[in-house]
C-alpha cells in the first residue's frame, strides 16, 4: 500500500499508473479541509487520476484540520495498513 496525507503526487497527470507493475496498488489519502500550506483539492486531484486509472484508492477529508494531523487520520491510516499489507 502507499499512503500519501496532506501532499500532492508531483506529475501526476503525466505518470502512466494503469500501464505500471504497481497500477494495483492501494493508496490511502488523506487531507484536512482547512490546509493552507497544500491545498486540499491536490489530494481530490490526485484521488479523480487514481480513480480514472482503476487504482484502489480511499480518500478521506478531515472537517477543520489545517496542515497537521489528528488522532482519526491515524486512526484511519492504521485501519488501512492493518487492511493491504500482510500479516
């Protein structure tokens, strides 16, 4: 799995994910609604180009939650570990 919060995928609209080995893969991302250091909407772009290249992607948006992080997106990130990678 790759797990990605509150960052932007560098190129992703020129990166050929469907065609790669690892086009599979799980990716979790997660972003507070209020980040003024990397604005929200790069994680919803990089969810619509997982999502157009069929990849597993889960995205989850944090009311309030400026460039940080909190006790449910670790929650939630641990959900999603325990979740793709083997025992």
């Amino acid at each position: 799995g790759c797990a990605m919060l509150s960052g932007w995928p560098p190129l992703a609209s020129k990166l050929d994910i469907a065609g790669s080995a690892n086009g599979k893969t799980p990716f979790f991302l997660a972003h507070g609604s209020s980040d003024g250091v990397v604005l929200p909407d790069c994680s919803r772009k990089a969810h619509a180009t997982l999502t157009n290249a069929d990849t597993p992607v889960q995205l989850e948006m944090y009311p309030g939650m400026a460039h940080s992080s909190c006790g449910k997106e670790i929650a939630d990130l641990g959900d999603f570990l325990e979740r793709v990678l083997p025992p």
